[in-house]
C-alpha cells in the first residue's frame, strides 16, 4: 500500500475505512481457501468485515498508520475465521436432527 495516511480516531471512516474493509474481505478470502470449512456457506453468513474493523482497530492502537492496521487486520484476521467455523459448525450441528 505505502500509504502516508495515519488513523487518529475512532470510529475509523472515510477512505481508511474502505481500505480496512478491503483487506479484511480479501483476508477472510484467503483464509477461507485455506482452511476449507465444513460450513462454508453458513462461515460465510456469519462473516461481518464492518463488524471486525469496529472491534479490531481500538483506541489503545491509535495513531496507527493505515497501512499498519491493513497488516494487522491481515495476521489477525484467521484466529477470527477459525472462531466463526467453531461457530458455524455449532450452528449447523444444532439443526441437524
């Protein structure tokens, strides 16, 4: 990216927070290809990238260059994946029969 751009509030917004979203969806892409749920589709439905950049980019972190949290976004990204493929399997073994 190497972009100058820095982060200094919350909630994250405008530009950097397109960004942000990006790269979590394209993340949450590749770790998906990866990892190969059983519950793809229902992994899927619980996926929220919105929701990740609110909770992951926090105050304590700030001022944080925008392509800092892009990475961090990136390298955190698949304990949050395999979290919500817990909880898609959950899900689906609830409604089974």
């Amino acid at each position: 990216m190497d972009s100058h751009a820095v982060i200094a509030s919350l909630p994250v917004a405008g530009a950097d927070r397109t960004v942000l979203i990006e790269a979590a969806n394209a993340a949450f892409e590749r770790v998906v290809e990866r990892i190969e749920p059983d519950n793809e589709k229902l992994t899927r439905t619980l996926w929220d990238a919105e929701s990740y950049i609110d909770n992951e980019i926090t105050a304590d972190m700030l001022p944080i260059s925008r392509d800092e949290a892009a990475y961090l976004v990136d390298v955190f990204l698949v304990h949050h994946v395999i979290g919500l493929t817990v909880e898609a399997d959950q899900e689906a073994a609830e409604s089974r029969p």
